[in-house]
C-alpha cells in the first residue's frame, strides 16, 4: 500500500486527535483525550505553561486544569506517574505493561544509576517512613543525609534513592504540590487488582507498541520505539507480530524509512484547525518524525545562552491545519497579567495565516487568566502579530 507524504501528515494528526471542532471541554473529554495519547510527558519548565497542561488545550481548547489536576493528581486518579518515554502520567491500568522495566532497575541492569544498590540502610530507613508518614516529599523527611551536594540535579542521597525506588517501582508517586514528588507505598496508591497483575515482557510490549502505532497512525519502527523509548529491536519484533496478526500494515510512505498503519487509522481529506505544541507534545517530541514529516528542523534552546539563541527561549511550533508554519516564544507575566510574545517567526516556505494565530493568542492569554498581550520585536512574524492584535511592537529587551 503506498500513503503519499501529505496523507502521512493528516493521518498522524488525527490519530493525535487535532483538527477537530471544538466544543465545551468537560472531565469525559479530557478522559477521551487521555487515552488516545496513552502518555502525557512532564516537564518543570513555567516559563510560559508546564508541559503537561498544553497538549490538551492544543486538541481541546480552552480547559479547567483544576479538572485535570484532578484526574491526575488525586487520591484515587485513574492516572499514575512513571518513567514512560519520559516522565509522565499513563493510565493505571498500564502499570503492569512496566514490570519487566522495573524488575531491570530492581536487579540493576536498566538504564538509570541513581544509587548505590549495595546500601539498603537508606531505602530501609525510607520506606520505613513512608509507611509511617507517607505521602511524603523528598524536603521532608528528616535526615542527616537530605543535603544537595550541588546545583541543579545535585540530589542528596534521601532524594537518589527515593528515585531509584520509584524506579524499579518500590515507590511510586502519589501526587505533586508546587511541582515537587510526594511519594508513597504502592499499595496505598494503586488499587490490589493492578498490584497482582503480572504481563510477560514480550506482551507488554507489544501492547505498547500497539498504543503506540494507534497514537500515531503511521509510523516507522524508530518512531514506534522512541513513543516509549524502548530499544528498536524490542519495537521490531512486537511490529512483525503485530503485522502478522494483522493489526499493522506494512505501507511505503513518500520519502519515509518502511512504515506501519495501524488498521483503524483515518485518512481524513484535511486537518483543520490552529494549535501551539508544547516542545514535549508527541507530534514533535520524536524531532527526526517532525522533519520527516513536516520538514521542520525544530530544538528548544532553554539551555542555550541568550546571546546564541536563534529562535528564543522556550519556542512552541505553529501548527496550521497540516502544516507547522511558525514558532512563537511565549512567557506568562503572571505579575502583569500578560502574554508575552517574546519572539515569532515565519517557518521558510509557508505563508501563516496572522489573523488565526492572534485569535488563538487571544485564547491563550484567557485560558491562562491573563488581560494583555505583549509582542516584542525579535523575528520576522513579529509586526504583523502586532498589528494584529492591535498592540504596540515593543523593543527588544
């Protein structure tokens, strides 16, 4: 079966879910939108919105966080948070797809190297006051150990471990306040049933491949992989069984590697519709898959300097019914009650449309709670925004 580049596009945004009207946004369609991505990843940059909150809004629109905070964060929410692709919250009843990563973390052969598993004083003495206080943040819980031993990541020892064993699954986390870890005793977050399922490896991830080729759409065997960041031999051999059993459809895409179509994928005739991705959204968090795709070369630059920034700071793709057609650097001013557009560009070859994307600013700054819109002077989509919204240009600072 041959799917041509732009088929490819439109069949992988609607497997996402964009391009679809609008329409009052209550708990069953973010649940809806939930499982459809199967994973929403975490990021602790604020400069503008957490990560986690923006995918949502790009397919919904305007939305109640306090709704999805519930969903995510509370006691008994049908979401947990695990090191899935990311870190990121996936359905409780996905817990058990992990087992197999987890027991490579508990025997030490996975990928992380948190602590030193020869020590268990320490997880001894934390899962003791877990069981004794818990929910419990790393910044409380007394030691004489709970000492950063430098900046940044520079964890102190209470906080390796109890990463380590969140890991491999000692821990898990029972919620987050002001973006810090509570951790607690699985049993006391997960229900039993969950608790006592076991899933063979090779089963576990070949259902992961199978969200992840429905996620996606279509999709080559390294974008399948990297939905989960799972090693491409594993994604290889769930793809041929689940080629075998006929759900993936070995298909040749325009200018792609071999390529797989989940069976119950559309092909929709257009994508319609003006969203802002978060850099951390499935649609360009894979960044070969965003090139391949859309032929935009994309890098967030937050740890870039300042001066050597091209685009600016935490830059959001554009995306213009099928097409990424800019990027936008935004920042909250949450003590002005202001949007900044801290820069905005034009992606070569494309023509935005200005008037949509000063509406979908507009929208952005009321779902944030915000009354004003700022634009500065830095790239070339810059004026006509301004002009747009009806604001001065400021200069740049």
């Amino acid at each position: 079966m041959d799917v041509s580049a732009a088929q490819a596009r439109r069949i992988g945004l609607a497997a996402q879910g964009l391009g679809r009207p609008h329409s009052p946004v209550g708990t069953r369609q973010l649940n809806l939108s939930l499982q459809r991505l199967a994973v929403l990843q975490i990021d602790s940059v604020n400069v503008f919105e957490r990560s986690h909150y923006l995918p949502l809004f790009a397919r919904l629109g305007a939305y109640d966080r306090a709704q999805l905070d519930t969903l995510l964060l509370s006691r008994r929410a049908p979401y947990v948070e695990y090191w899935a692709h990311q870190a990121a919250f996936i359905p409780v009843e996905s817990w058990p797809l992990w087992q197999w990563f987890r027991d490579n973390e508990r025997a030490g052969t996975g990928k992380t190297k948190h602590w030193d598993r020869t020590d268990t004083r320490m997880a001894d003495f934390l899962l003791g006051e877990l069981a004794a206080k818990g929910p419990l943040p790393a910044s409380k819980i007394e030691h004489e150990a709970n000492k950063r031993s430098g900046p940044w990541w520079g964890w102190s020892e209470v906080k390796s471990t109890l990463e380590t064993m969140f890991f491999d699954g000692r821990v898990v986390v029972a919620g987050r306040k002001n973006f810090e870890r509570y951790y607690d005793l699985p049993e006391r977050r997960l229900p039993a049933h969950v608790l006592e399922t076991s899933v063979p490896k090779g089963d576990a991830l070949r259902e992961l491949v199978r969200q992840a080729s429905a996620a996606l759409g279509v999709a080559t065997i390294r974008d399948l992989a990297d939905y989960w960041r799972l090693y491409q031999a594993d994604a290889k051999a769930a793809v041929l069984e689940l080629v075998e059993s006929g759900e993936l459809l070995p298909v040749a895409v325009e200018g792609w590697p071999p390529a797989y179509l989940h069976r119950d994928a559309r092909i929709p005739r257009r994508i319609e519709g003006t969203a802002l991705l978060s850099p951390f959204d499935p649609v360009v968090w894979e960044r070969a898959r965003t090139e391949r795709m859309f032929g935009f070369h994309y890098r967030i630059e937050i740890y870039t300097p300042g001066p050597q920034r091209q685009f600016g700071y935490y830059t959001l793709p554009v995306l213009q019914d099928e097409s990424l057609v800019g990027r936008i650097d935004l920042k909250s001013d949450r003590q002005n009650r202001a949007l900044r557009v801290q820069s905005a560009w034009t992606e070569p070859g494309h023509r935005p449309d200005v008037a949509r994307i000063a509406q979908l600013l507009r929208e952005t700054a009321a779902w944030q709670g915000l009354e004003s819109l700022v634009v500065q002077e830095w790239g070339d989509l810059a004026p006509a925004l301004a002009a747009e919204l009806g604001v001065p240009l400021r200069l740049r600072n």
